[in-house]
C-alpha cells in the first residue's frame, strides 16, 4: 500500500480548527495558536476538511464559514499546496441552498474528494443533514475538475446506515473507502466504493469505538489524474 502520508498530529490539527502563520508571506514553519493565512492574506477556510494529492500538489477541501457568506447557504472552499504549508485558494467549489428539503440551517459538513481515474471525475462526499442532526446521511458532489464548480448530485444512508463524521482512503490500486462514523451502532465502518465513486459497495470492516470523529485519521494517497 505506499502510503505518502500519514499524520495524525497534522490531522489531528486540521480538523479541530487550529489555525497557524500571521502573514500571507511563504513560510517554511507552522505556528501553532497563529492566524493561518491563504494567498491572499485570508483566513483559511477549511474546517472539518481533507486532503488529497495530486502529482506534486495538494488540495485540501473543507466548510467554508466565512462571514460574508450568503445567509442559508453552504459552502466548501478548496486550496492548493506543494509544501502543506503555503496554501493558495482556488475556489468556492461548493455554493448551494438546501438541496433536499433538510430544513432551515442545515448540516454540510466534512467535505472529502475522491478522483476516479476510470470515470475522469472528481466525487466529493460529505455529511449531510437537517438542524437535529437526524437524516444522518452522506451527500454526493461531481465535478469534471479537482478547483471546479461541484454539482450536488444525491445523497443516502451508507448501506443503510446513519452517517455523521467521514473520512476517506484511496488505495495504490484505486480502490476507494468511505469511513463513518456509525453513533446508532456505537462505532464506525470502513466500506469499498462502488466502480464509479458514486456509491457505497459493502463493508470491509466496523469497528466498535463510540467515538466522535473516529473515522480520523486521514490518510493521503499520491496518483495522477
């Protein structure tokens, strides 16, 4: 399995909002309890994110919960790296109403990307859900590139399964895994993708650990698009 890179420390980082850096100046050091910003001298914008790698270049996804963002909507921001350290924004990829009748304020959340290199398309899974957090389901996003506009396409229960917190893996054969976190159940499942992203295909395991967030930590898979 040739794994790039597996930090729990960094994700450990990432996903609870820790923000680092004071300038938009490239930088060769994280400072932790810091203002983190992009490119552009904002804020980074990528809670509950993930992170993929393409070739040479990272692109990492998560909630953007900027405060100029229109009322009722969500959105996900993405940004690009060589070094996981400077980061350039690309893109508001996802700027969407309520797609499925959940309700006033409802959940997107924990954005992660998956590239099929059989399809050619980029498929964002994420947590979906109304204001009580009771449809408990995973939503599908495509896009025809990795920065572009992601068309919101369904969402469900995995396997039949209520579905908060989600992580992800790729494996060196393209193979693709959906990780969530399963609070019905007291535990989370790892599950195979179907061929083309667009589905969850069958358990591979189910770990029984009542945690929040236990589909951590993420690991990253380099491949070429």
């Amino acid at each position: 399995m040739r794994t790039i890179f597996k930090c729990f420390g960094l994700v450990t980082i990432l996903v609870s909002g820790i923000i680092f850096s004071s300038t938009a100046q490239e930088k060769n050091i994280i400072n932790p309890g810091e203002i983190w910003p992009d490119d552009r001298g904002k804020h980074i914008q990528a809670h509950g994110g993930g992170i993929i790698k393409l070739d040479k270049t990272y692109y990492w996804f998560g909630e953007d919960r900027s405060e100029n963002n229109e009322p009722g909507k969500r959105y996900v921001s993405c940004y690009s790296s060589k070094d996981l350290v400077n980061w350039k924004f690309r893109n508001q990829v996802i700027k969407t109403g309520d797609p499925e009748d959940f309700g006033s304020n409802f959940v997107l959340e924990r954005p992660k990307v998956f590239y099929n290199k059989k399809t050619k398309k980029y498929v964002m899974y994420m947590h979906m859900d109304d204001a009580k957090y009771r449809a408990a389901r995973v939503g599908i996003a495509v896009c025809d590139k990795v920065d572009g506009d992601y068309k919101y396409v369904k969402s469900f229960r995995p396997l039949g399964q209520v579905s908060r917190d989600i992580g992800q893996f790729i494996d060196d054969d393209g193979s693709a895994y959906l990780i969530f976190e399963d609070r019905v159940n007291k535990g989370f499942h790892i599950s195979k993708l179907s061929d083309d992203y667009m589905d969850v295909e069958k358990d591979v395991a189910f770990i029984q650990s009542p945690l929040e967030g236990s589909s951590y930590p993420i690991v990253l898979v380099a491949f070429t698009p």
